[in-house]
C-alpha cells in the first residue's frame, strides 16, 4: 500500500466504527510504513474525522461568517437547549453528538447545519426541534 491510501483509511475506519482510534492509528502507520504522528495528523486535521467516539448522529453547525451573520449563534443556542448539551459534547444515550465546524457548504441556506449526511438549511428553533425529533 501507498501512502497515498492513508486518507481512505481513515475514513473506513470513522465510517466502521464511528471514530479512530489510537490502535488504529497505530496500525495504519505500521501497514503503511509511516510515523504514527502522520497518521495522527492526517486524522485530526479534518473536521469530520473523530478520535474520540461519536453519537450515532452527529449535528454539524456551521461556524463560518454567513452562517453566523444569518443567526448562526441561535441554531447552537437552540440545539444545547433541545439536547442540554454543549458542542464538542454527546448526549448520555448516545443519540447525538454535537460539533461546531467550518463551512459545510449551504452558504445560500444560512443558518445551516448538517445531521449525519444531510444539509438542513434556513434554520429556525422551531425547525430544529422538528428535525431533531425525527432522529431516532
């Protein structure tokens, strides 16, 4: 294997086990023949990748500057209040997990977040609680 596959391992593993972990990493590294801070590094710099585990939902705000000039603060501020819990943070079920990131790119739909692989947009409180709801 190349370490140009490095990435696409990554992701196999987040979408298998739901994070990646350190044994992984170290794995990788050793399939791969690189330093495990490479692996670490590659895994880490992305938003969407996690080390640590996640809920079996994972809500996604967007943090950039038209979300947040279109009222950005209100969704976080809508869904700690539906969850009672903070970003960075999972709920103790296990049912979501709550993250700020960069751009997830519904600029024209702002405020905007993104539930496991889907883009909701022009978001209100009301309207979170209906999606968040409809989660299991």
């Amino acid at each position: 294997m190349e370490r140009n596959e490095l990435l696409n391992m990554i992701k196999e593993e987040q979408a298998k086990n739901g994070s990646v972990s350190e044994g992984a990493m170290a794995d990788m590294a050793q399939i791969l023949q690189l330093p495990i801070g490479d692996v670490y590094g590659v895994t880490t710099f992305y938003s969407f990748l996690s080390t640590k585990p996640m809920g079996r939902h994972v809500i996604r705000i967007c943090k950039s500057v038209p979300c947040f000039l279109q009222d950005g603060a209100m969704v976080a501020a809508a869904i700690e209040k539906e969850l009672g819990i903070s970003p960075g943070e999972t709920t103790s079920g296990g049912r979501f997990s709550f993250e700020l990131t960069n751009c997830i790119g519904a600029c024209d739909q702002a405020p905007a977040m993104l539930v496991d692989d889907e883009v909701y947009g022009d978001l209100t409180p009301e309207k979170i609680g209906e999606i968040l709801n409809s989660f299991d």
